[in-house]
C-alpha cells in the first residue's frame, strides 16, 4: 500500500492533470483553505479563487483556480472546475486582463456583498501571482 | 434520347460533384476524430457533476425548501425546448432527426393545453423550426463564429436559461441534441434539466455518508447553475460529434452513388456512340449498294 491518494482535476474540456500517490492537496475551499491527507473522511466542498497546491513526496505544484467542486471519496480526489491554469506557465498579460475585467464587474452597483468579497478576493490572489 | 455531347456533359458534371462530396466526405472524417475525442475528454466532468449532484439531493430529503432549479416551481404549465442543432448543412438527417424529437414533444405539450416555447441553437434548427412554430421561439442562438465547441458559448446558454428561469418564465426545461453512439448511428435525445430531481431508480444507487462544507442546499444552489452549464455543454460536444460522423457517413453514401450514376452514364454513352458509329456505317453501305 502506497501512503498517498489519487487526484483528478477535470475541467469541461478534458481532464486536466491525474496523478496518483498524491501525499497532501491544499484546497482554497470556501471556507477557508483546506489541506487533504490520505483517509480523510469523504467530502464534498465547492471553491473560491485561490491557489491549490499538490505534494507529491518532497515535489510541490500549484495551480490557480476561480471555481470548483471538490470530491473527496475512498482516497480519491476530484477536483471539477471551470477555469485553472498552472503557476508555472503564467501569461501575466492574461493575468492582467483578467483583473481589469474582475475590477469591472466590481464597480458595478448591484452586487451583494458575498460577491463583492469574492472578486476582491480574487483580484488579491492575481495580483500575488503577477508579483512573484 | 440525349445526344453524345449533353451526356458528355452530363459525366462531366457528375464527376464534379463526386469530387467535391469526397472532399467533404475527408474534412468531415478528421473533423469528427477531433470531435470524437473531445466528446470523451469532456465525459468526465459532466459524470463526476452529475454523480455529485446525485449524491447530494440524496442529503436532501425535504423537498420544500430545496432550491428551485432541483424540484422545479411546483408548476407543469409552461415548457421550455432548447432545440440543438449544426450550424451547416448536408450532413444527412442530423438536423432532420433532432426536429422530428422535438415536434413529438411540442405536439404533446401543445395538447395538453401548456405553453411552448423553444430556444434554437444552431441556425439550421431554426430554418426548420420558423415555419411551423413561428411564434413559439423566443430566442435563436448560433456559434458560427467559434471554430470548435467551447465552454463559454454553453455557458452563454446555461445563464439565459438560469435567467429566464429565475424571472419564472418557465417550469419545465428540456433540451434536445443528437448522441453520438458511432459514425452511423446517432441517437437523438431528449432530456430533462429543470426540474433535475433524480428518478427513484437512480437514487436508491448511491448511499454515501459525505461531509458536506458548506450545508448542502448552499452547495446546491451553487452547484445547479454550473451543472445546466455542463449539461449544454456535454449536448454540444455530443452534437458535434453527431454532426461530422452523419456528415460523413451522407458523404460517403452521396460519392457513391455519384460514381454509380457516371458507371450508368458511361455505359449509355458508349452505347449511343456505338449506335451513331453503326448508322453511319449502314448508311455508306446501303449507299454503295445502290450504285
């Protein structure tokens, strides 16, 4: 027996990354972040922007997402979301155009205020990564 | 009977428009190997989706207050159609075959006294759809501009229809597209999205004790939106798949038979040729013997 768990991350048009003998999976669930080891009790959480970040023995992998659903089941985690890129691989212009267009939707009026603080949030996160 | 040359022309013509059915025949054939592969690439997601979707509305057990998009508005009165088809021609009886479906359930809400209307998806439904519905069709979309099926078109879709739904401008929501089974065979679907509420059979599946962050109707009030997104999406690439594999296999069909009408062509002109040849030589003897 292998001391890690499998993960898929699957978006819409394919499956974006499998990997097995993951040891630990942060997830920027909406609750806060949320870090997933091997046996962890099953789960469903859905996520907010933010960063995940794969351990697979001493190697660490991050990958931005904007939304998400996360399964957690008999040591398998899938990961469904509509929009990731990986961190190594970042178009900063993108990252740009995507914040201008969040600051956009920001100043609209009739936002309520959960989702004022998710594009807050998420104009933080872009940020941070356009900085590194 | 035709003269030697309209039949020359005739070949001609016939073997022009062979070679232009293959041509098609091969754009459609490593169009559809494309389209094939992204329809299996996107399987997925729309499975894990509705596996989760499943698994939570099992959590729910009181119907009342569960979000709207899962049982409904507690009414059956007016029926929305989202009618999927290409944005092309010439590929057989795709388009044909997801507008028969359609009609049969437009003609069944239509008896029972409840309001239709219809969203067509693609230009050539719409083309089909006018004349006999006119009146029925609140919206036509097209994607002709976008070179390959893309999540942001079918999520274009999914927020019309979320809107609509949330101005209660329909109870029951089904979308029409074709499913891709192989190359010959495509099955025209019909499926519920609004309301999504599980059938028995399929509830009883799956009994997992989950963890749920947040409370389930907060995920599940997220979750439907996207999930409406995802069953469009899955019909498009379905679809498209659909579209080359009968465009192809109409192709292949419409080349062969075009090579046999200029075998029977080729034959009747030879025969004809023949038959001149004959008379003329008739002639010259009958001519001679006269003499």
């Amino acid at each position: 027996m292998s001391d890690g768990f499998n993960l898929e991350i699957v978006n819409p048009e394919k499956s974006f990354l499998s990997l097995e003998n993951v040891t630990e999976v942060v997830v920027p669930a909406f609750e806060g972040e949320m870090g997933i080891l091997k046996d962890h009790i099953s789960i469903i959480s859905f996520l907010k922007p933010g960063i995940i970040k794969v351990f697979t023995g001493s190697e660490e992998e991050k990958f931005y997402v904007e939304d998400g659903i996360v399964e957690f089941k008999d040591n398998n985690l899938s990961i469904l979301t509509s929009h990731i890129f990986d961190l190594k691989n970042v178009n900063k212009d993108k990252v740009n155009i995507s914040i201008t267009e969040t600051e956009k939707e920001l100043s609209k009026d009739d936002l309520d205020d959960q989702k004022k603080f998710l594009l807050n949030h998420k104009i933080e996160i872009l940020k941070s990564i356009n900085l590194n | 009977m035709a003269s030697l040359d309209d039949l020359k022309k005739r070949i001609s013509s016939v073997k022009s428009t062979q070679k232009i059915t293959k041509a098609m025949k091969m754009v459609a054939a490593s169009k559809l190997r494309r389209a094939q592969e992204n329809a299996e690439k996107g399987r997925p997601y729309s499975d894990k989706m509705n596996n989760i979707i499943l698994n939570l509305s099992n959590n729910i057990t009181d119907d009342e207050n569960s979000p709207k998009l899962l049982v409904g508005s507690g009414e059956d009165k007016v029926h929305l159609c989202i009618v999927m088809t290409s944005d092309r021609g010439l590929c057989g009886g795709f388009n044909t075959n997801i507008i028969k479906k359609a009609k049969l359930y437009f003609q069944k809400v239509l008896e029972e006294g409840k309001i239709l209307k219809i969203i067509t998806v693609g230009s050539k439904g719409y083309d089909q759809l006018k004349r006999a519905y006119k009146e029925n069709i609140i919206e036509k979309i097209s994607f002709k501009e976008s070179k390959y099926v893309n999540y942001f078109d079918a999520d274009k879709v999914g927020k019309i229809i979320i809107d609509k739904f949330e101005k209660k401008e329909f109870d029951v929501c089904a979308i029409f597209y074709n499913q891709f089974k192989n190359v010959i065979t495509q099955i025209p679907q019909e499926q519920k999205i609004i309301p999504l509420k599980a059938s028995e059979s399929e509830r009883s599946s799956s009994e997992d004790n989950y963890e749920f962050e947040p409370e389930e109707d907060e995920i599940l009030s997220n979750l439907l939106p996207k999930n409406i997104s995802t069953q469009i999406f899955k019909a498009m690439l379905e679809n498209s798949a659909s579209e080359q594999g009968s465009r192809m296999s109409a192709m292949d069909n419409a080349t062969r038979n075009a090579g046999e009408m200029v075998d029977k062509l080729t034959i009747q002109y030879n025969r004809s040729r023949q038959a001149a040849i004959t008379k003329e030589l008739i002639e010259i003897i009958s001519g001679a013997e006269s003499l």
